[in-house]
C-alpha cells in the first residue's frame, strides 16, 4: 500500500513523494546554559532541522539547486548546553538510512577567542580541525587540520527560519572566489 500510494504520488508531484519520506524533526534541541559565553549565539542559527539546497558559482552566478533529494543539516545543544552539535545527512537519512552523513562539535575558545571545531564524515573518516570567529563582519570558518589552506567558509543568518554557508577558494591571483552554497531551511516540528 505504501509502495503504491508512493509511486502515486511521485507521478502527481516529484516533490510530494521525496517529502513523503524524509525523517521527521527531532524537535528536542536543548538550551544554552545560563553561563555560556555569549559567543554561543554566533552560530545559534544551526539549531534546528533544515533542509538544504546545494548550488554552484558558475560564471559570476549561483547555479540552481542541485537536483535529487534534499541534504539535512540538524544542530542541537550538548555538554549542558555549552556546545553545538551538528550533524549532516546526504540524502536526508528518510529517504536513505545509508548514505553519507557527518557529525561537527562546536565549543568556543575563550582563550583565543575563536571557536573551535571538529568534523568527522563516513565518507573522509578522518577527523578535520577546523576554527571559526568574526572577520570583516562575518563568521568566517577555516580548516587547521589536516592543513587545508585553499578552504574558507562564511555563515550568514537569511532570517529566522533560513542560513547559508558559503565556501570560497583562492583564483590564479590569490583572491578568494566563491564556489559553492548551502541555502537551509527549517524544517518545522509537528504541532
């Protein structure tokens, strides 16, 4: 029954079927501890279930989103609500329980005043350190290890409900030039 209400769906609407699958939120984020250090706001956008768009920088645009089933980006408070974690699904884990997925901790560093990062993926299964902090007005997130110095990231807020990230590499000419875009939208919790 569920196959055929499927197929029929997908016939009506390509999208109604993939959004037939997907996982539903989690809805259990957490909260900041009273004391955590206010730098925990910076990347407080990341809390919740989001859907992603993927695009490409081609020929001074962005692409329209990559086609196929949406990555899920989700992020929740941890360790008493001092962290963030966040994890990342490609495709959703509804529509695939086995593919690609990655898990990044997030905690602030008072001491050098920047935050500090660490990214494990099935696909890499080689933990990256990476570090993040305010540049030029943006959160600007960088890879240390393994070295990775061609790689910056921006975050950027869209509004309440929607995020970007968005990664640049250095042209010919040293200049940092975008080249691809994560565009997330929150998926809501039932009522």
């Amino acid at each position: 029954m569920r196959t055929t209400l499927l197929a029929l769906l997908a016939i009506a609407s390509p999208v109604a079927a993939q959004e037939a699958d997907i996982a539903p939120p989690g809805c259990d984020y957490g909260s900041p501890h009273p004391d955590a250090p206010e730098e925990l706001a910076q990347f407080d956008f990341l809390i919740g279930d989001y859907a992603i768009t993927a695009h490409a920088w081609r020929n001074g645009a962005w692409t329209p989103p990559r086609p196929g089933p949406a990555p899920r980006w989700n992020g929740r408070y941890i360790l008493g609500g001092m962290a963030i974690a966040d994890e990342w699904y490609d495709p959703d884990p509804g529509l695939d329980p086995d593919g690609g997925r990655g898990v990044n901790i997030r905690m602030w560093d008072p001491e050098d005043g920047e935050w500090d990062m660490m990214w494990i993926a099935t696909g890499g299964r080689q933990v990256q350190d990476l570090r993040a902090g305010m540049v030029d007005g943006k959160l600007t997130m960088r890879q240390v290890y393994p070295e990775r110095a061609n790689f910056r990231a921006t975050f950027e807020r869209l509004g309440p409900d929607s995020w970007q990230r968005i990664t640049y590499a250095k042209d010919e000419a040293g200049e940092w030039q975008p080249t691809f875009k994560l565009v997330a939208t929150r998926i809501p919790c039932p009522a």
